[in-house]
C-alpha cells in the first residue's frame, strides 16, 4: 500500500507547489521590506500599511497561483473547484433516479411476485387442462371404438336383413293362384281367350302375394305355363261336353333372393268336371245340439267351431275341392261369425244348426253357406 502511496503521488507538482511558494513568499517580503524601508505609500495608505498590503497580495497571489497550477494539472482540482454544485445537482439527481429505481424495483418484485403465483396457477391449471385433455381423448377412443362396434352390428344387422330378406319366402308351393270354369261345348278360340283372361288373373295374383311379403309395389314377375300342359288342356277343353274347371298353382317355393335374381315362377294347371254338389238353398250340413251350457263349460263360440269342422269334414268327402295351400274349402268372414255367436248365445233350447248353400256349390268349391238355426 505505501509502495502505491509513493508511486501514485505527483510529486512533480508537489514540489513545484512548494518550490514556487517560497519563492513568492520570498519575492513578497522582499518587496514589502524594500518598499517599508523606503517608507512608500500606496492608495494614501500608511508606509506600514503598504508593506502589509504587499505582503497581502503576495500570499493572496502564493494561493492564486497555487490554484492556477493545481486547475492546470489536475482535472480533480478543476472539478473541485468549478462543478461542486453541478456534481452535486447531479448526485442529487443520481439519488433521486435510484430512488425512482429502487421504487421500479419494488413493483417489478411484486409484479414478478403476483406473475409467479400466476403462472404457479396457470401451471396447475394447465395441468388440469391436460389431464381433461387425457380423458377426453380416452372419451373419444372410447367412442370412436363404440362407434366402430355400433357401424360394425349396424352392418351386419344390414346383411342379415338382406339374407332374410333374400331367403324369406315370396310365394309358396301349392298356393291356389285362381281358378275359374270352362263351359262344355266351348270353340277353340274362345277357350284360348277365356283362358288367356285366365292366365292374367293368375300374374297379377301373383304379383300381388309376393308384392305383400316384399312391402315392394312390383309391375311385373317372368311366370312361366307349361306350353305342353297347356296346349293338351285347350284340346281338352275345347272337345268337353261337361262343365270343367281349371286351377292354377304354384309348382315350388320362390324366395325374394330367387326372385331377385330374375327366376320366373312355375305355374301349373289343373283341370277336373265340375260338378254341381249343392244347389242352391239346400242343406250342405246339419246337427243337433242339446244346447245346454248350465253345467258345461263349452261356448257358443266353441259349438260353431266345432259344427264348422265337422262341415269341412263332411263336404271334403263329398268331393269338394279343398285349397291345396290351406285345406280350407271356403271362409267365413269374422263380423259374420260372431253374429251367428251373439244369436246362438240367446238360445237355450236344443237346436238344429243348419248350413244351406248360398248359390250353388260346384266341385271347385268354394263352399258358401248361410247358417241357420232349428228348434
């Protein structure tokens, strides 16, 4: 530190400070002994006076020179001397800044602060974000995968559909498409028109049953006759000299797919005498009935079932024809039968159920009867 001290020090100037301050010192009592001595008087002052005076200004010139050399060399001095007030305006100025400063500080502490806590919140909220995130896109696979199930059964559920659709039967074997009756003695043109009338009967029966198991309006279905059959039955009919009738049934069983595949559908002719069985008005069939319900459990309801059995029975072996597809030989429509129902029901006396034809009855069929009832 003292080796520091020694080589830092200007003692060029100090020297020269001290060296020109004797001097002037010397030069100033010189002058003021001399002119004492020659008792010179200046501004009308005293000879004492004066020397004072002289000795004043050479010590007042010792400190302006002093000042001067130490202004010259020293930029510290300059400053010392001439910027006091400005350096410190600016030291004020400087406080006043870091104040200004330090004040900045504090509220970019607080707002780093209240920043903080808010990204210490966006991250817990970012990561509640990410974890919805997670499970919504759990949710979604999930979804995407019951989706793909539900589009998977939704097809499946399509292609069985159509395989019931494709295999469910349009028409059945045996099924009576029409029948109608041919007069004896008949030319052959017009047992070729009758029939002909005949045929297009049949198609749009057709039509209309497998129309019905499609829920399909169709205009047209390929029916194939049988050319041989038919020609053979024309001949046949046209040398009759009896009444004939001629049905017309499906040969096989056709489902929707066959159908939409563009198959024709068989049609086979059959032909018979048709025979008068029951006249008009006459009795087809009757029995007796005590009638009496007290102590039994049998309904009027249950009485006509089994009195229309036994009459189906009865005209089949009388050589009625039955429908090849349902052995029914005729129907009787609902509103009729629960009217013959109500009006069995009001008696309760033993009675004869009687069934008379309504018009007459041929072999073809169909039985069409009236009921009546006898004491």
């Amino acid at each position: 530190m003292f080796t520091n001290f020694i080589t830092g020090t200007n003692w060029l100037l100090i020297l020269s400070l001290i060296f020109g301050s004797a001097a002037l010192s010397v030069l100033g009592d010189s002058l003021g002994s001399k002119y004492g001595k020659q008792r010179i008087s200046l501004f009308g002052l005293r000879p004492k006076r004066t020397s004072q005076l002289i000795t004043a200004f050479t010590g007042a010139s010792i400190a302006v020179g002093i000042l001067v050399v130490m202004s010259v060399f020293s930029q510290d001095v300059r400053t010392a001397l001439f910027g006091m007030k400005m350096l410190r305006q600016q030291m004020y100025d400087l406080q006043f800044q870091l104040n200004r400063s330090e004040e900045n500080t504090e509220e970019i502490r607080a707002s780093l602060a209240e920043t903080s806590a808010n990204l210490e919140i966006t991250g817990a909220e970012l990561d509640t974000l990410k974890n919805d995130k997670l499970l919504l896109e759990q949710e979604k696979n999930e979804l995407e995968a019951s989706l793909k199930i539900m589009r998977e059964e939704s097809e499946q559920l399509k292609r069985d559909l159509k395989t019931m659709k494709s295999e469910a039967i349009a028409l059945s074997a045996n099924v009576l498409l029409g029948q109608t009756t041919f007069e004896a003695g008949l030319t052959h043109e017009e047992v070729v028109e009758e029939l002909n009338a005949f045929k297009q009967q049949v198609r749009l029966q057709v039509l209309s049953i497998i129309s019905q198991q499609s829920f399909t309006r169709l205009r047209d279905v390929p029916i194939n006759f049988d050319s041989e059959i038919e020609a053979a039955l024309i001949k046949e009919l046209e040398s009759s000299d009896i009444r004939q009738y001629v049905r017309a049934t499906s040969g096989e069983n056709y489902t929707l797919g066959e159908l939409g595949e563009n198959s024709q559908i068989n049609v086979v002719l059959q032909s018979g005498a048709s025979i008068l069985m029951y006249p008009d008005g006459e009795p087809v069939y009757r029995k007796f009935f005590t009638n009496d319900r007290t102590d039994s459990k049998t309904t009027a309801e249950e009485i006509l079932h089994i009195f229309l059995r036994e009459l189906r029975t009865k005209v089949i072996n009388d050589g009625i024809l039955p429908d090849p597809g349902t052995n029914n030989v005729g129907t009787l429509d609902g509103e009729t039968f629960f009217n013959i129902v109500d009006e069995l029901e009001q008696i309760t006396e033993p009675v004869i159920i009687s069934a008379l034809a309504s018009g007459d009855i041929y072999t073809e069929g169909p039985v069409v009867i009236n009921i009546i009832f006898e004491e």
